[in-house]
C-alpha cells in the first residue's frame, strides 16, 4: 500500500498514465475508422526504431521542440506563458541565417557567432514580451500571439527581399558552409571518410543519410544548464519566487519586474538557439516563405506540458514527441490511416497531462483508507 | 470614394465576423472563471463541422448548427477537465488546440477521400441583401448573414451579463466563487454552461469561416484565428462589447492591407501584413494599460478550500 502511494506520488507516473492514455484513444479512434490499432502502432514502432537513420532523424526532429519546450518550461517557472516561443524561434531562424551567410569567417568563429545571433535575436523578442508586461502591464499572451504574427511576416519579408532571395525559389540564399553544426561535416564527404564508413554500415547511414548534428546535444546541454540555474543559483531561486507568488516576492525584496525581463529574455535566446542549431544543422540552411506556422513553438509549449515544466524532462517528453512525430508519417504509408491520429495522441497525452492533479489526490486517498484500515 | 469606403467596411466586417464569435466564446468562459486557451481548437472543429455537414446537407443552417455542437461537444471536454477535475485549464486548452485539427484533419480524409479538404459546399450562408446586386457599392457591403449575427450574439451576451440575474450569477462565479457558493448559486453546473456555450459560440466562429468567407474547410480555414480572438478578449478586458471593438480593430487593420496591398501604397505587403499585430501593441501601448482578468480566472474551485 505504502509504495502504491509512493508510486502514484511521483510525477512520473501520472505522465505515464497520461501516455498509456494517448495510446489508448488513438487505438479507440483507429478502431472507429476501421484500422488496425496494433498494426498502427507496429508501423509506428518500426518507424522509429527498425533502422539507425530513423533514430538519427528522431532526435534531430526532437531537437528544435525540445529546446522551445525548455524555454516554455523555464518562463513557466518564472510565472510567465511564454506562448511566443514561436515567434522567437522564427526571428532567431533570421538572425542566424542572415549573419550566416554575410558573415566569411573560418568555421570556429563563424559556428558561434552565427549560433549567438540567433540566440540574441530570440532574446531581444522575448525580452519585448517581457518589457511591456513589466512596463505596461500588457498581458504576455497577448503580445506574445501578436509578435508571433509579426514575425511570420518580417520572415517572408526577408525571404523576399532583393539582398538575401535566392533566384527561382522560395527561399532565401543558405548559409556559408562554415556555419554547418553537422557531424563531421567535411570528413564525411572525403575519400578517406568514405572509405571508412563504408566498412561500418551503422555509422554510415547516420552520417550519409540524415543531417546528423551537435542540435540535440545543445539541447541536452540547455535543459541541464536551465535545471542549474532555477534550482541550483540565487537567481533561480528569484525566478521561482516570482513565478509562485509575486507579491510575496515583491515583498521580500526581489525585483519582479527585472526579473520578468530577464526571464523572457533567457527564454528568448532558448528559442533562438532552436532556430540556429536547425539553420546551421538541417538542409536547407536557410529559411523559406512560411504560408503559415510551422509549430516549432508551439510544439514546444506541448512538450514542456507533458515534462510538467521540467527541464530535464524536456529532454525526454521532446524525445517522445519527435519519435511520433516522425514514426507516424509511417502509420500512413504502412497502414493507410491518416497521420493526424498522431497529433489526436499527442493532445490526447497532453489533455490528460492536465488531468494529472488527480492522481496525486487519488494516493491521498488510498492513503487515508490504508489509515483508517490500520485502526 | 463611395466605393472605396464601402470595400472597407465591407472587408472589415468579413474578416471580424469569425474573430467576433470566438472572441464572444472567450468572454463567457473566462468570465465564468474558466481560461479557454482552445478556442482555435474549437473552431477548426466548428469550421470543418459545418463545411462537411453543409457539403453532405446542402443545407448551410443545419452545417451552422453542426458547427454549434462540434465546438460545444469540444469544450465539453474542457469543462470536464477543468470544472470537474480541477485540471489545469492552460494545458487542457492547448491540449484542445492539438485534438481540434487532428480530429478535423481525420475525419476529413474519411469522408472526403484521403483529402485534407472538404468539397466546397452549394449553398453558403445567405448575403444580408440577397444574390442580386449589381451596383458596386451595395455589393461591397453585401456582406455574410454571420455579420449581423455577431453583433446579435454580442448584444445578447452584454444583455446577458449586465442586465439579468443569470449574468450577475456569471460575474459571481468568475469574481468570488466561494462567495458565489454561499449565496446558493451552482458554481459548478454555471462554468459548465458557460464553457460549453463558449465552444458553441467558438464552433459557429469556425463555421462563419468556411460556409460563408470561403465555401469549404482546408487544413489553413482557421490558422490563428482562436488565438487573435483570444487576444481581442485581453484587448477587450473581458467584456462582449470591448471583445467586439477589438475584433472590428482587427478587421479594420486587416481590410486596410487588403485595401492597401493592391499596390495603392509603396509598401511591401509583407510589411503591411504586420500592421494589424503591431498596431494592436500600440494601441495597449497607447490607451489601454494593464489588463484585467476576472479574479477567479483560472482557478479551480474546490469547496471548503480558503
């Protein structure tokens, strides 16, 4: 009894649950339409996991989301919805791409300088949103839905303009070749990197089939830094002060508004660093005219709910979200069903990620009966 | 001139029409105490709801009425997670924006043959002056029947909220439901009431969309539209009259770059396109200031908790 109620305390498990949930309604909806449950989720299986280039592909879908998702996680924490890491993450996409290809540096310098404008662009966004809701007392969600707009079309209109369009195409001119944050990005296209590879077929196929790169390795770097700073430093501690309870804060002496600020612009340059490691590590280098959003952000803010605001948990509920993202295209080649029975499992997962206040309150329960039963 | 200006109002009023009804949406469940972060789920239902009935029907009212119940059968959901469960409604509503499109994008391919769109309906909803207008300015605001219906919806729920006991029950429970619940009133079956009339509302927003602005349902009806109707709520201080001036706003800005982008100004439409969102900004830069959500909004109410 007393580890039951252990088991169900632990945050872990109710995301478990909501995730065996996800699963079950898809399998309901599949069924209702006529699918195959099992062979849906078999084709989704081996999506992800029947060959080394899928999984490459997993995490370096998985890494933009789960940097975005980290960025939610953190301004949630620091008491702010930061529903525009979408937009960050597109003007962190410019920044990078712009300073990308103007900049001819050799690699070491070009790789962090490219990496810092995005970051610094997706700082300055975000530090907006947090400027005129410290300033102006404008509600974050507001702006944030407003910026997002303006950056979608300050995007296109980068891509359109005479300097950076690349003729006959909807996209604007790539990134020098210098700013690449792939694996090994010259060694694998040399003589003697092909011949190597050729004689291990595992690494080959990760590193000639798919754009394998440092984003993912960012990303874990990111949540572990972000884990350090809420809950190992002084300033951790004031964001998480503000973001429980802002009067008291207040009271105590911290500075809410600063910190607001400052909050938004970290959350900022996170969702920026999405962006540019996607630039610098992902064909085609360059951004394209976007008809509409691509969801970077708001995938993130998806993620950061089914980690429950963890960064660390970013890391592997963007893992997750990346594999069905990327595993479900095949449920529709395999079996035929459309692929947005994903998208019904992840808000499934998610839905019932909100829900998840009752199964500690279902251990209280079970507790009070284990009580009343030892009497 | 004449021309000119009935194009304006006439664009204006297209565009706001959908915004309005999910912005309305927005209002009655928040000031009930519930955030409806999904209402851009709720209306990419209502939108494909009412194209596919309006297709099947040949009836666009009945699609309407479709759309009605789809999005209300969504925030149903919502009102369980949130009223019920005491679910944190951020996460169930962004939950709700997930599951909206996906079921819409499904049942689509089901029904329309592995298309991602609907088959564009017969019958739209009818024009306010009818089919036959030859005269250029009287066609300009021959707008959608939705528009008028937008402004009814806004009139009665102001009606509603201000002028009746039903609204001052509303006001309670979204204020001080601990108190609302002394006083006898139900604060539970009121947010169901009010979350499940917002996704109806929100559903016939997504249905003014694709049975009369356009004829059918694509994958992008609705891109946005929920969320800018959310932020109309914020820009509006949760009221159904602020809501509507905001929504006009935004129709207005819209109608302006349409207006404006057939090459009339020296202006990159990209550029223009991002008039409405910064002028928004300014505008709460300008004259509106801090916002003020009603003082239950978001919390779930658990009797007997302080």
């Amino acid at each position: 009894m007393q580890k039951t109620v252990k088991l169900l305390r632990k945050p872990i498990t109710s995301t478990v649950i909501a995730i065996l949930f996800g699963f079950l309604v898809a399998s309901v909806v599949l069924l209702a339409a006529g699918y195959n449950p099992a062979e849906a989720f078999g084709a989704l299986f081996n999506g992800v996991f029947s060959k080394p280039k899928y999984l490459s592909n997993v995490m370096i879908k998985a890494a933009p989301i789960t940097l975005t998702a980290v960025s939610v996680a953190f301004a949630y924490r620091a008491g702010l919805f930061n529903i525009g890491a979408e937009g960050q993450y597109i003007v962190g996409a410019i920044a990078s791409t712009l300073v990308g290809y103007l900049l001819h540096l050799p690699a070491i310098l070009q790789v962090p300088l490219v990496i810092l404008s995005g970051m610094a662009a997706g700082a300055l966004y975000g530090g907006l949103i947090g400027l005129l809701k410290a300033r102006f007392g404008i509600h974050e969600v507001l702006t944030s839905i407003m910026l997002n707009w303006v950056a979608l079309y300050l995007s296109n209109f980068v891509v359109q303009s005479k300097t950076f369009h690349q003729p006959n195409s909807t996209a604007t001119y790539p990134v020098q070749q210098s700013s690449y944050t792939m694996l090994l990005p010259n060694w694998k296209l040399s003589d003697e990197g092909l011949a190597f590879l050729r004689q291990h077929k595992w690494l080959s196929e990760i590193l000639l089939k798919t754009d394998v790169n440092f984003g993912f390795l960012a990303a874990v770097v990111a949540a572990l830094l972000i884990w350090f700073l809420l809950y190992r430093s002084v300033k951790g501690f004031e964001f998480r002060a503000v973001g429980s309870n802002h009067a008291a804060a207040e009271l105590s002496g911290i500075p809410v508004k600063r910190n607001m600020v400052q909050a938004m612009l970290i959350a900022g340059a996170l969702s920026g660093l999405a962006a540019a490691m996607v630039i610098t590590g992902t064909n085609p280098h360059r951004i394209s005219t976007l008809a509409a959003f691509e969801n970077n952000g708001f995938n993130g803010l998806s993620v950061a709910f089914i980690a429950g605001s963890s960064p660390i948990g970013c890391i592997f509920a963007g893992l997750l979200f990346g594999g069905l993202l990327y595993g479900g295209q095949s449920i529709q080649a395999e079996v035929g069903a459309p692929t947005e029975v994903i998208n019904i499992m992840i808000g499934t997962i998610v839905f019932f990620v909100a829900l998840t206040r009752i199964v500690p309150a279902l251990a209280d329960r079970l507790e009070r009966r284990g009580i009343r039963h030892a009497e | 001139m004449l021309n000119d200006l009935s194009l304006l109002i006439g664009i204006t009023l297209m565009y706001s029409a959908p915004l309005i009804f999910g912005a309305l949406g927005g209002v009655i469940s928040e000031r009930a105490g519930v955030i409806n972060l999904g209402i851009e789920g709720m209306m990419t239902i209502g939108a494909f709801a009412g194209a596919a009935v309006g297709f099947y029907s040949q009836n666009p009212w009945l699609g309407l009425l479709a759309a009605g119940a789809a999005g209300g059968g969504m925030a149903l959901l919502h009102a369980v997670a949130s009223v019920t469960f005491h679910a944190d409604q951020t996460i169930s509503g962004i939950a709700l924006n997930l599951i909206g499109p996906g079921l819409a994008l499904f049942i689509c391919r089901l029904y329309f043959d592995g298309a991602t769109m609907t088959q564009p309906v017969a019958h739209k909803l009818p024009k306010i002056l009818g089919d036959n207008q030859f005269n250029s300015v009287t066609q300009n605001i021959n707008v959608d029947v939705t528009v008028p219906l937008a402004l009814v919806a806004m009139l009665i729920l102001w009606f509603v909220l201000y002028k009746t006991k039903w609204g001052l029950r509303i006001w309670a429970v979204g204020e001080h439901p601990a108190a609302a619940d002394t006083m006898g009133i139900h604060v539970r079956g009121t947010r169901y009431i009010c979350v499940i009339l917002s996704g109806i509302l929100a559903g016939f927003g997504g249905a003014s969309m694709t049975l009369a602005v356009i004829p059918q349902f694509t994958p992008v009806a609705i891109s946005g539209q929920g969320f800018i109707a959310l932020a109309a709520v914020i820009f509006g201080k949760w009221t159904p009259h602020g809501a509507y001036g905001a929504c006009l706003l935004f129709g207005f800005a819209q109608a302006l770059t349409v207006f404006l982008g057939g090459g009339k100004a020296p202006v990159p439409s990209e550029i223009l396109a991002m008039l409405p969102y910064l002028l928004t900004i300014l505008v709460l830069v300008l004259f509106v200031g801090r916002s003020a959500a009603p003082k239950a909004d978001g919390e779930p109410y658990e009797k007997g908790v302080r």
